[in-house]
C-alpha cells in the first residue's frame, strides 16, 4: 500500500533553501518513504495507537522527523534539521 505525503510549513522551508544535490536526496528519500514508511529510521516515540514518529538520517547532515498514520496511510514530514 502506497502511503500519502503531506509536508509542514516548517519542513518546507528548509527543503526551499536546500542545495540542488541535497534536494535530490531529499525527494529520493521521500518516495522511498511513502512505499514503506517503516522499513526506514528509527522508531522514536508514538502520537496515538496508529501514528507512530521516526526519524531518518539523510546523509551526515541531515535529519528528517516524521509520522507514520497507518489507518490514514499518510506520512507527515514534521522537521528537517539540517547542519549546513
């Protein structure tokens, strides 16, 4: 099952001020995200019975912080953090 990405304001800023490489990553990260949120990052807490946060490592530089709703089928980027 394909999974639905939404993008917060927050996120979007940071992925708007990103390098032309490091974009690229990023969407490659993203699609592989929504074909099985799961299988990447690392379990780091939960908002509810079906929505579980993960972070992944993108790079050395990077973080992304996002939910995993798996009733709605939709992951949630929520931060990047980025060491530039």
């Amino acid at each position: 099952m394909a999974y639905a990405l939404d993008i917060t304001e927050r996120a979007a800023a940071v992925v708007a001020a990103m390098d032309d490489e490091t974009h690229d990553r990023f969407v490659m990260a993203m699609l592989d995200l929504t074909a099985d949120p799961h299988s990447q990052g690392d379990a780091i807490g939960t908002e509810g019975p079906t929505v579980a946060e993960r972070a992944m490592a993108l790079g050395a530089s990077g973080l992304i912080v996002y939910t995993v709703d798996d009733a709605a089928a939709r992951v949630r980027i929520v931060n990047i953090i980025w060491l530039a």
